[in-house]
C-alpha cells in the first residue's frame, strides 16, 4: 500500500526525535553490520532512479514518511539531497505565486527562507576562505545530512549532497570575493578566479564527504561567461551587457597568464555594450545586425578571449572539487549539473564538450526539462532575435536553429511555451550526451516533473512525465534524476515516473 503524505507539517522536536535513533544506529557502524564507508560504497554500475529533495521536505513531512513515498511511487533508489544553497530553485517549499503540490505544508515558506548549508560546516575545513559562516537558520539546529542519512541507509537508498553556486549579498564575507562588472560595480555572482571562493568549495566538498557517510557530490553552477551574459543569450535572463564580469584584479592576473590583454578586453566589452543597447532600440547598423556582431568580435577578439577565460576558471573549479572529493575517498562519486542552455544554444553548446567534461565528474546530469523547455526555448529565440539575429524573423530563426541543433518536429514560436518540448527531444538529447561522454562517465538526465513556468505555459501531467522518463532510459541513460525539487511535485507525476522507470527495467 502507497504511503499518503501528510498536508500538515510535522513537529520539529518528533521529527528529530524520529531520526535519532537511525542516526545512532549507523554512527557506530551497527546498521546491517556494515561501517559507515562500507554501507554508503558507491556502485558504478549501478541504475539511478534519483530526485532532488531539500531539508523543508523532510520537515515538513517526516524523514520516513518522504523516503517510503519516494521509494514506493517513483521507485527513487538514490537521493539528491540540498546541502548547500540560498536559491529557492532547490531549496524551500514552492516559489511564490505557483500553486502547492498535492503533498507538504500548503503555506509559503517566502519570509522565512533564507538558505546555506543545511548540515554542519567543521571550521577546520574553511581556514582558507572568507566564506566561514554559511549555517543556513531555517530550521534551527537541525543538520539535514545526520537526519536523512540513516533512515536512507535503512532502505538501501544512496545519497549525495547538492551544492550550488547561488549566493545572497548579506553572506559575511561575499562583497569581498564577488564579481567586478564592467563599470567597476560588484555583481551578484562570486569569482571563479578569487582563490577564497575555489578554497570555499573544495573546504565544503571535503567537509560534507568526511563528515558524513555519503555517496558522493552533484555540484550546480548555472553561471554563464560574460559573452552570453552581454547577449542575453539564455532564457531567463534580462540583456545587461554593461553588467558583464569579473574585470576584478584575479582575473587580470588570470588574463596575463594566458597573455590575454585585459585592457583590450574592457575596452572589446564597451563596444560589444553599446552594440546591444543600440540594437535593443533597433538601430540598425549599415551592414545589419549579425555583421556587425562578427566585426566587433574580428576586431576585438579579446572578446571571445575573456569569455574562454571564464568557461576554464569554471571548468578549473569543477576539476578541484572531483579532486577533493577523490582525496576523501576514491570510491565517491562526483557529478556536475550541465545547465539547460547547453541543449538550445548552440554558441553556449560549443563552449561545452561532453567529452572534456567526462573527464572531471562520474557523472553528469543533463538538464532535458521538456515541459518548461518550450517556454524558456521561445524566450532563448526572442532575446537573440532582439539583438545579434534581429534581422531574422524570429519564427525563421526558430526553424533555422532547430536545424542547428538537430530538434526534429517541435513546435512554432508562438505555441512553443504551451506546447513544451517533446518526448523525442528528451530522446535525442540524451543520446547526444551518452555520444559525447564515450562511456567515460554516466548520463543521468534531469527529468522535468513540475519545474514552474508561466500561466500560459505547458506544465508536466502525468502522461509527460512517463513519456519523458521512458524516453531517458530507452536512449541508454545509466538512469534519471527527477528534478527540480520534491517540493514542486506532483505525486501523480512521481508515480508515473516510477511506473516507467519499472517498465524500461522489465524490458
């Protein structure tokens, strides 16, 4: 019989209470007669069926309660748990103004949110970071880590603790390592290239693998390089292209070991600012609009140079954060989250090889949201439509880049966010991973089970989800990763998605 779960929350004290005992129990090696390291060895070979879940969900629900109802109807072996985050994509209830799921507290959790790390930093492991106090404060004393672990173990279920690279401006010590814009202002993000924010993730990687009895890390950075940033070449960003970074004193430093000429690069990034302001006023230049995009990046190539300087320094923090945890233990896994422009931008798909990437993590999580994809598809054609492609008809540019990026049959622009992406480009794209990667390292796409969109746009039923997933795992996926978070789900959809995941492995 399939576990109900309840709408109310459950009293913090019995939800610890609860805990405590499996807590207990795995701490001093007694569960299954196995220690610790041995109860959470990773198994390469392993099928994933895995979901993202955050502290409130456990909360709110009960620790047991969540992890049967994982289990039972999305056949969820694996646990992608929130650790480390201040963004609201993974972490706390549902975002403001999208309705609540069927399940959990139906109350926002908006003025009471506030994210960081969800279990307990040791500060031994952040000597050397200006990044010391990051204890999230939303749920007490509560460390999510020790409380989901043992009742997880008891189930056979592995899991990883997902960090993400989304900060607030009040974190003590943020000002200090963020970004420089073009104009000389701090930005939002922090700096790849400040040696506090590299030690601050490899100091967290290494923490949460020797503090706790886990199976690995999945790591989430969504940053874009100053170019796209400039071009709002995503689709769910505003164009800003004076507000590009990091011009700070790391990156100049950076630039002049890669003998890249800072100066250049500013002055490449000004002309590149007044391009794009004058084409969002549809000052057609002579030549139109897509030639003189390429002459400024001809005669400034320090354009291009400085956003390669940003895709190394992510990809160099990628690369230390596998090495940490593999300094821990070999046998832990590492995967990074592959953002989901990388599946409708082909200028962002050529900055990003699967095969270079395969060489740093055990896996990757290829983001193929198909239901909002439509949406943020159609906002990716309108923002470059607005700009480098302002000649093209947008509806032309649609079926030019899907020609681009081999996407078959999907809809018109002005249908698209309605319609969302098919099944078959969930398909396709996981085959275009699982042929990138050459088998050195595994394909776990993200499924979209209720990621929000707007009113009018497509949301996930059902039918989509087991559509979706079946599509993943037929294409030769080493399993899915239902995302964004728990707390946006539907249960319907959950169980569909274990309904596939059951019928692909019955063959």
């Amino acid at each position: 019989m399939e576990t109900q779960a309840p709408a109310t929350p459950i009293r913090r004290r019995e939800f610890i209470k609860d805990s405590a005992g499996l807590a207990a129990l795995v701490a001093t090696g007694a569960l299954a007669g196995l220690s610790p390291v041995a109860a959470a060895e990773p198994s390469a070979k392993r099928q994933t069926i895995g979901i993202q879940v955050g502290a409130v969900s456990f909360v709110d629900e009960g620790t047991d309660r969540v992890l049967d109802l994982l289990h039972e109807r999305g056949a969820v072996d694996t646990i992608y748990l929130t650790t480390f985050t201040y963004g609201r994509g993974l972490a706390g209830r549902q975002i403001p103004g999208q309705p609540f799921p069927d399940h959990g507290a139906q109350t926002s959790d908006e003025k009471t949110f506030h994210g960081g790390n969800y279990a307990t930093p040791h500060p031994e492991f952040y000597r050397d970071t200006v990044l010391k106090q990051t204890r999230a404060p939303d749920h007490g004393d509560l460390d999510i880590a020790t409380t989901v672990l043992p009742a997880a173990r008891k189930r056979g279920m592995r899991v990883f603790c997902s960090i993400e690279d989304a900060f607030r401006s009040d974190v003590p010590g943020v000002k200090d390592v963020s970004e420089v814009d073009l104009q000389g202002r701090r930005g939002g993000g922090l700096c790849l290239c400040h040696p506090d924010v590299r030690a601050f993730w490899t100091g967290l990687a290494t923490d949460l693998c020797k503090s706790y009895d886990i199976d690995g890390i999945l790591f989430f950075n969504e940053r874009n390089g100053p170019l796209l940033n400039a071009l709002g070449a995503s689709h769910a960003q505003s164009i800003a292209s004076s507000r590009v970074t990091c011009f700070c004193e790391h990156h100049q430093r950076a630039a002049k070991e890669r003998g890249i000429d800072f100066e250049r690069a500013r002055q490449g990034y000004q002309k590149l600012d007044q391009f794009i302001q004058a084409a969002l006023k549809g000052q057609r230049p002579s030549d139109g609009y897509f030639v003189e995009f390429w002459r400024l990046l001809v005669e400034w190539p320090e354009i291009l140079a400085w956003d390669r300087l940003f895709d190394a320094t992510k990809h160099q923090v990628l690369a230390e954060v596998n090495a940490a945890v593999k300094r821990v233990r070999p046998g832990l896994q590492v995967g990074f989250h592959i953002e989901h422009v990388n599946s409708f931008n082909p200028i962002f798909r050529a900055t990003r090889s699967y095969a270079d990437l395969a060489t740093k993590a055990d896996f990757l999580k290829v983001v193929v949201y198909n239901n909002c994809g439509g949406e943020r598809y159609a906002n990716f054609i309108r923002n470059v439509g607005s700009t480098i492609f302002r000649d093209v008809p947008k509806e032309e540019l649609l079926r030019f880049n899907n020609h681009l990026l081999n996407y078959g049959d999907e809809a018109k622009l002005d249908e698209l966010a309605g319609a969302g992406l098919s099944a078959d480009y969930v398909l396709r794209e996981t085959r275009r991973a699982l042929a990138g990667v050459q088998g050195k390292c595994q394909v776990l796409p993200g499924i979209d089970i209720g990621i929000p969109t707007g009113k009018n746009s497509r949301h996930a039923s059902p039918e989509d989800t087991y559509a979706a997933v079946t599509a993943a795992l037929k294409a030769g996926a080493q399993g899915v990763i239902l995302s964004r978070k728990y707390s946006e789900m539907r249960l319907g959809n959950l169980a569909e998605a274990g309904r596939a995941a059951r019928d692909v492995a019955k063959g």
